[in-house]
C-alpha cells in the first residue's frame, strides 16, 4: 500500500510477485485496486475470467502466475469504475472467498492509494500476513508514509517492509547516479515505519518499457532477486 497513486504500487508487487516466482514460490496476485488495469496492463492480461461451478478462475500470466482483477470483469478497459464503496467491497469479499488460486505459496494484493474502502476491506477480511509500503522520494512522504502505517496499526496488521521507487536514474554514459526527486528517503522511512527497507529502485525507462508492453516477467535485475529475499526474510521464511 502507500498514500498516493503513482508511486509504483503496482510496479512492486509485480516485481515482489516475480522475484518469488524465480525463487520457486507459487504466487498468486489480486489487484484489488479498481481505478485503472494496472496489473493486467504490466502482465499483459486481456482476457476475461470465467466462472465455474465451483468458483470463479483466475487468468495466468506468461509464466503461470493466477491473476484475478475486477478490472478484467470491466466491460472495456477504458470504462470508468464507478463503483461505490458498498459493492467494491462485496465483490473483493466474494474474490476472497471464490476465487480458484489453486495451490499457492503467496498471494500479492495490490491496493488502491490511501486508506480507501477497498484497503480497509482487505485489511479487514483477508488473513494477510503483513503490508509493505511503497513510496518516492518527495515532499509529503514522511506525512504519508506516517498515515499509511497509522492506518496498518490500527487494523492490528504488521508493516513487514518499505520499498523506495524512483529513488535515482542512473546514467550510463557519466556512469551517476541522479537523485531526480531528491535525497533518499529510504532510512528514514524504514525508522518511521520500525520495518526493514526491502530496497531502492531506481527509475528505468527499460522496466517502464516492459510495463507498457505487458512483459514485467521479463525484468531481469538484481533488485527484483533482492527484493524477494527482504520479503521472504520479513516473513521469516526460508529463502529458495
Ligand atoms: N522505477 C520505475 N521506473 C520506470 N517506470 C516506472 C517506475 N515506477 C513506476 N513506473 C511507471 O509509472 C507508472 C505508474 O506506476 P504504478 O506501479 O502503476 O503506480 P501505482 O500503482 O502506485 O499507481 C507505471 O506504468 C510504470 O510504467
Ligand atoms: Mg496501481
């Protein structure tokens, strides 16, 4: 989760989502955020679930990950959600429960930013382990990152980490790095939040690239891998 949209929430649970498929997990992922396909946009997912008697199947991904989203149940991507919050919650509550993961080891939900219905739904009526935070380096960030662990606090749910995106852009040819939207504030954050600091990742015009294409499962970078162990390591669970 994370206060504000367009940080890379969807971004980080994909890559968390990869960096466990590589390391031999079964993954599964729910994007309970309804204002925009992002999830299926990054796996390249069209296709619409379908129902069955015994509940409703999710679609795989390239490589086989189980992806459910109420954006794939949209008439056409483009529509807006208008949804209120009564039916959205409905409707993740019937996922919870209806939806045909299979055999999974983890299941990634992705959130829409803040602390709306659709968060607090999650929180409340799924068993989920642990939240991570994702945020950039920007003004505000302290005050936000503060409210969404304010909000974990409250619905007795542990932050496990927190992930820095957009941290710098790096630039082969003077081989620096750019502090684009300033100074880390990984550490920082990391005290606020009192939970590890799964990593900082930077700003790739590569990774935007294979977002756009629909093949995030092809990243290859050592911070997916080290993003997964953090993950793996806050869960205290062995790694491989
Ligand atoms: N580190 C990054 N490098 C390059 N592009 C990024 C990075 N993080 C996010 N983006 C781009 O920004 C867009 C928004 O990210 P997204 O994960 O959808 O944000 P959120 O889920 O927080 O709204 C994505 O489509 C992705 O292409
Ligand atoms: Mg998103």
């Amino acid at each position: 989760m994370s206060g504000q949209g367009g940080v890379g929430k969807s971004l980080v649970t994909d890559l968390l989502a990869v960096a466990l498929g590589r390391a031999g997990y079964r993954v599964g992922i729910l994007d309970a955020d309804l204002t925009g396909p992002s999830i299926p946009r990054m796996f390249g997912i069209n296709g619409r679930p379908i129902g069955s008697a015994n509940g409703i199947l999710p679609i795989p991904s390239e490589t086989g990950k189980p992806v459910m989203s109420m954006n794939l149940l949209l008439e056409s991507t483009d529509q807006p959600v208008i949804w209120r919050g009564p039916l959205i919650d409905k409707a993740l509550r019937q996922f919870g429960k209806e939806v045909l993961w299979g055999r999974l080891d983890y299941l990634l939900i992705d959130l829409p930013p803040g602390t709306a219905d659709a968060v607090l739904t999650v929180m409340q009526s799924f068993p989920i382990d642990g939240v991570v935070i994702v945020f950039t380096p920007q003004d505000l960030v302290d005050m936000i990152v503060r409210k969404a662990i304010n909000m974990v606090g409250i619905m007795e749910r542990r932050v496990l980490g927190v992930v820095e995106n957009m941290s710098y852009l790096y630039v082969p040819e003077i081989d620096r790095r750019i502090e684009l939207f300033g100074p880390s504030r990984g550490k920082e954050m990391a005290r606020i939040a009192n939970a590890p600091l799964f990593g900082h990742i930077p700003i790739d015009p590569s990774l935007a690239a294979l977002c756009d294409r629909g093949t995030i499962e092809n990243y290859d970078s050592a911070i997916v891998a080290n993003l997964g162990s953090a993950l793996i390591q806050a869960l205290d669970r062995p790694i491989g």
